[in-house]
C-alpha cells in the first residue's frame, strides 16, 4: 500500500477549520510524548499550559487580558498575510505605540479623564502606524524586503523604548530602576468588571474581529486585498494597485500593533518598563496563522494562544520547566498548522500496489 | 590611539564578524538553492545550547577534544532543526516565510528548555590552539590569537565561492535555484539538492551560534545571540548573493557592533549608548535601501527563492 496526494477540485472548507484543531491536539499529544523523553512530567506538563487555565476560573482573567494583545495585533497581521506582505516587526509597532501613549500622558501632565485616555490610546495607534510606515515607505519605493527592515526597526523600538525610561522618562521616585512612573489612576483604562484586571481593551478586543471580518469579508478593499495576495498578475490587470495595498496592509497592522500596546500600558501595566516588550508581536504571528487568516479565528486562536502563555507561568511553578517551553508549544502548532496546509488543496489516498489482492482481501 | 588599543580594538571586531559570517554564508547557500530560511535565530541557538552542553558535560574528562566535539554537536543540532524546515517546505510545500519564523520560534522556545540545567555554568573559552608565544604575542596575536572557528569561518569564503562557482555541484546547485522546473525536467533532484544546501545551512548557523556560548562569552544564557540570526540574513541580502561582498559585510557589521561595546564600555559617548545599540540594525535597514535600488536592476537574486517547487508530474 502506499499513500497517494490527489489534488481537490476546490479547497476544502471543512479542512480550513479542522486542522487548526486538530494541530492543537496533536501539539498536546507530542508534548507529552516529547516531555516524558526529556525527563519532565509530560503529562503534567501539557495538563498545566494547556487546560489548568481553563479549569481554574480565576485564570480566566488573566486568558482574557493576556488574549486582548494577541487578537488585536494578529488582527491586522492577517491583513498584511492575506496580500503577502510580511510585517514581522509587530513587537516594534507594539512598543512604540505604547511609548507614544506614555508621551501623551505625560504631556498631559495632572490632567486625565476619558479625553485623555482617548488621545492616548490615539496616539498609540499613530505611533504603531508611523513605526510600519518605514518598511512601507522603503518597500514601495526602494523595493526593501519588509521582512527584514520591520524586523530591524523592532529591535530600534527597543533601544528608544531603553533609551526614554532610563533617561528622560525615568520616574524620579523610581529607586534609580529604569521605568516610567505609574499612570495616575484619571490616566488608566477603565475597568470593565469591577474586582477584576479586565479592562476597556479586553472588550475591544471581542468587538474588533467582527468589524474586520465585515472589512475583509464584505468591503472592497478587503477584496483588493484578497487578489493581491492570491494573484498579483490578476490585480494589476484588475487595476489594483499593489503599492497602495502595500501601505494599507503594513498600516493598518501597525496601526493595530500600536493600539494593543497602548492598551497594554494604559490598561493592565500602568507603566512601562524595559520588560515590556514581551513577544505578543511574535506571538501573534502564531495567533494569525492558527486562526487561519480569519478574524473570527483570530478571537479564537489568540485565546488559545494566551492559554498556553498563562499555563506556561503555571507550568514554571508546578513542573518546573521554563516559561518559554510555552514558546515550543506555540512553535508546534504554527509547524503543524503550516504542515497541514496541504490537506486544505489535496486529499489522502491509500493506493494498494496489488489490486487483485486488494479486491481478494474485500471479500 | 595606541597600537595595543588599535590591536584589542581589531582582535574585537574580528570575534564579533565570526558568527554572522558563518550564519551568513549557510544561508547564502540555502538561498542560492531556492529556499529562503528565515530561522537562523533559532537554529544559531539551538547550535549555540547543543555546543555548550557537551563541552560542558565532557569538558572536565576530555578538555582536549570536548571542544571540538562542542562544534561537532553545534553543528548536527543545527542541521536537524534546520531539517524538520526543509521536510515541512519541501515535502509538504508549506509557506516558506511562515515555517522559517516558527523555526525561529521554535529555536528559542527549545534551547531554552535544553539549556535551564545549565544556566550559570562556564566552560574554558575555545581559544587559539597556537602555542602561548603566539597566541598572547604583542603583535603575532593578531594573526595567531583566535579560536579555531575564525579560522574556519575565513576559509569557508574561499570555500563556498569556489563551490558555488567552480565545481559541478554547486553549478546544479544554482540551476535549481535559479529555475527548479528547468533542473527537475533534465533530471536532477531539486529536494535533495534543497535538503542538502538546507542542512548546510543549519550546521553553518549552529557553529555561529556555539560561537557565542563557546567562544565570546563561555557560557549559557537564553536569546544569547540577540538577533545577530536576523542580521544574517540582512547580510546575504546585503552582499547581492555574493560570498566576497558578505565577508566585507560581516566585517562592516563587526565594526558597528564594537564601536557600541567601545562606547558602553567608556562610559563617554557624545550619543545615548542606545544609538550606538540600534546601530547594527538602523545600519542594516539603510544599507538594504542602498543596495536594493542597485540590485532590483541586476536582478542577482536567485529567480526561484522562497517559491515552492511544484512539479507537474
């Protein structure tokens, strides 16, 4: 017998939303198997990154600010996927937009109330759109790889990010540690349910997949987006314009980048410091190919995701392992959602090299 | 300036040129053959954790050799990971951008797990094997000085530059980069030609990457090789695919990289160290403007990287 790929006449919508699943489960199965062979409690190990969070309700809080970021960034990521333009340097965007959120705040001095957590959380979304404006500048006119220069301008972010909270930023009170000062309480999002962590951002986070569904989904420039990814030739005959789709799609997910950064700041750290850049630009790479490109999969891949990013604090204390081992669990997934790309456009058939005996064995 | 301070200030620049050169010129390979791999990060740290821990767990019995069998390991751990990519791309066509991040992801997530146990512990440094007269000599130190790796990064220029344009197989090599379809349908094996340059590649960032954990710094420490992967692949882009261009590069980027060791060290900048820390990738974004305007012209860029390979047969 041998195994035989054959080609489907259209892509299989039941596939699309199959594997993501099933990547996850599988995730979980190697994990135990692979951490039972390095000499840690797989089971233990996969029991606490992936389900203790949803178990214990009073993780629930912390899935739900942690999934905020992650959602609002893989978001517009998947614009920019969906047209083949690679914005990797979402954590830059994400940083940035949270510093230029803090600028405000400080500009504003003793002054707060709803305007002015509004301007901030404007100002994030322009900082983390300028910060993407670069690569697509270079890209549209130079012909830059956006891959590299974003991801370049990532590790700027961080040094400026570096630069402003153990210099001009630095809180005077601070005991000399680099960081901002906290945000007067007239200066930080609201929380939503009172006695709990989750704020404004969290409830934004919920209504955003649905308004970029409506936009890649029903608008024309979620169309344009669409052929320009699929089938550039077909774009330019169409009378798309590849440069500007370009633009759009590397602004608006670091418009998105600088909106979950300055959510982040404002609404569930109050200040930043140099630990605040924490990999959900990364992560949200994850977020948007396990969602499949989809908003609404979005939603739910960037909760599964911050899942596994709770567990895996859980994991640190009960099993001993590395935080970061959650890091090989989302990598899993992301291999395992790429590999079965490929169930999407073919199908499996179990060929037998003998036929006859084939047809005997049916009998 | 003195001479010695002209002296330690080169031997520096030559240390930090080592292990982008190294990474740089796998992936120069991996790119000529059509693949483009964007997990060098990964693969550079699973190189750099692979070739501590063994140098470490046989250091003590087998000072003599543990190095060596450091790199040996550095490089097959690069090479696997870099392997489970080339199965996912080749074998199952999936995206090449989005399976070589997850490498980089996955690379991190990975030699952090391998390394917790060995968080805190140092190693002798894989110094020059030159005898002491020449290895610490006022002046000889700066042709005898270094780790066996520098010397072995240095003659993979002439190496790969001679392969790629000199011998048979780096002529299919290219063929298969420049027009898969073509090289497939006059009978070569475009896969393997891809696993090969793709495990190359994998073993060539993992010994840049043991560079860090084994030579700079002698020890473990998790994301130690701080997006020097990332720069790698600038520098390919950066040399127009060209080996000699990428040792001038690398050089170029060594330079910048110690100016911000020189300026943090001193304590006196006329600029925030920061500047001088965003250096090496505001550098890298400008030269990458410089270069594109010139290359999209020339078109050195292998013809099929980063497509899939989608025989019709």
């Amino acid at each position: 017998m041998r195994i035989k790929l054959e080609k489907r006449p259209a892509p299989s919508v039941a596939m699309m939303v199959l594997t993501p699943v099933l990547s996850v489960l599988l995730t979980m199965l190697i994990g135990v198997i692979v951490f039972d062979f390095l000499g840690v409690d797989g089971f233990g190990a996969v029991r606490d990154i992936f389900l203790t969070p949803i178990l214990a309700s009073y993780k629930w809080q912390d899935v739900a600010v942690k999934a905020a970021p992650l959602v609002i960034i893989a978001l517009g990521l998947s614009v920019g996927n969906r047209a083949q333009v690679w914005n990797i340097g979402a954590e830059g965007q994400y940083i940035i937009g949270a510093l230029f959120a803090a600028g405000v705040g400080i500009a504003a001095g003793d002054l707060g109330g709803p305007f002015v957590v509004l301007a901030m959380v404007l100002a994030g979304i322009l900082g983390g759109a300028l910060w993407a404006a670069v690569p697509a500048l270079l890209k549209t006119r130079w012909d830059v790889n956006e891959i590299l220069s974003s991801l370049m301008l990532t590790y700027v972010a961080g040094q400026v990010l570096g630069y402003l909270v153990g210099g001009p930023w630095k809180d005077p009170n601070g005991r000399n540690f680099p960081a901002t000062a906290p945000l007067h309480d007239n200066q930080v999002l609201p929380i939503v349910f009172p006695g709990t962590t989750v704020h404004l951002g969290v409830i934004v986070a919920l209504i955003l997949p649905f308004a970029f569904w409506w936009l890649m989904a029903r608008s024309m420039f979620g169309f344009q987006v669409r052929v320009v990814g699929a089938a550039p030739q077909a774009a330019r005959h169409g009378g798309f314009d590849t440069k500007q789709t370009i633009w759009l799609a590397l602004v608006i997910s670091g418009a998105m980048a600088g909106l979950a950064g300055a959510f982040e700041f404002t609404g569930a750290l109050h200040a930043i410091n140099l630990g605040f850049p924490s990999g959900y630009g990364f992560t949200a790479i994850i977020v948007s190919f396990l969602g499949r490109l989809n908003p609404i999969g979005c939603l739910i891949a960037g909760v599964v995701l911050a899942i596994t990013y709770v567990g895996g604090q859980v994991a640190q204390t009960t099993v001993h392992i590395p935080s970061s081992t959650a890091g090989i669990f989302q990598a899993m997934m992301l291999f395992l959602i790429l590999a079965s790309d490929i169930f999407i456009r073919y199908r499996i058939r179990f060929v037998s090299r003998r036929p006859q005996a084939a047809a005997v064995a049916g009998e | 300036m003195s001479i010695d301070f002209i002296i330690a200030a080169f031997i520096t620049v030559v240390g930090l040129t080592t292990p982008i050169l190294l990474a740089g010129l796998g992936e120069l390979v991996v790119e000529k053959s059509g693949v483009l791999n964007l997990g060098v990060e990964g693969m550079m740290l699973i190189g750099a954790v692979c070739g501590f821990a063994l140098t470490y767990t046989y250091g003590f019995d087998y000072p003599g050799i543990a190095p060596w069998g450091g790199i040996l390991a550095a490089a097959a751990g690069g090479a696997l990971s870099a392997l489970l990519f080339g199965f996912l791309v080749l074998e199952l066509n999936s995206n090449q951008v989005a399976t070589g991040l997850a490498l980089a992801i996955f690379g991190t997530g990975l030699s952090s797990l391998i390394g917790q146990g060995f968080t805190g512990m140092i190693i002798t440094p894989f110094g020059s094997i030159f005898p002491d007269a020449l290895a610490t000599g006022r002046y000889t130190q700066v042709i005898f000085g270094y780790s066996p790796l520098v010397y072995f990064a240095l003659a993979m220029v002439p190496a790969v530059h001679w392969f790629l344009n000199r011998t048979r197989a780096g002529l299919i090599l290219r063929a298969v980069g420049e027009n898969d379809l073509s090289a497939h349908s006059i009978g070569y094996s475009v896969k393997q030609v891809r696993y090969a340059a793709i495990a190359f590649g994998g073993a060539m960032a993992g010994i840049g990457g043991a560079y860090f954990s084994m030579v700079i710094t002698p020890m473990w420490a998790e994301k130690m090789t701080a997006g020097r992967g990332w720069i790698a692949l600038a520098l390919v882009v950066f040399a127009g695919w060209r080996t000699g261009r990428l040792l001038a590069g690398a050089f170029f980027f060594g330079v910048l990289m110690t100016l911000e060791l020189y300026a943090k060290a001193s304590g006196f900048s006329l600029v925030p160290s920061e500047v001088w820390a965003a250096m090496p990738y505001l550098m890298t974004v400008v030269a990458l403007t410089l270069i594109s305007r010139r290359e999209t012209a020339g078109g050195n860029a292998p013809a099929c990287l980063g497509k899939p390979f989608l025989p019709t047969a």
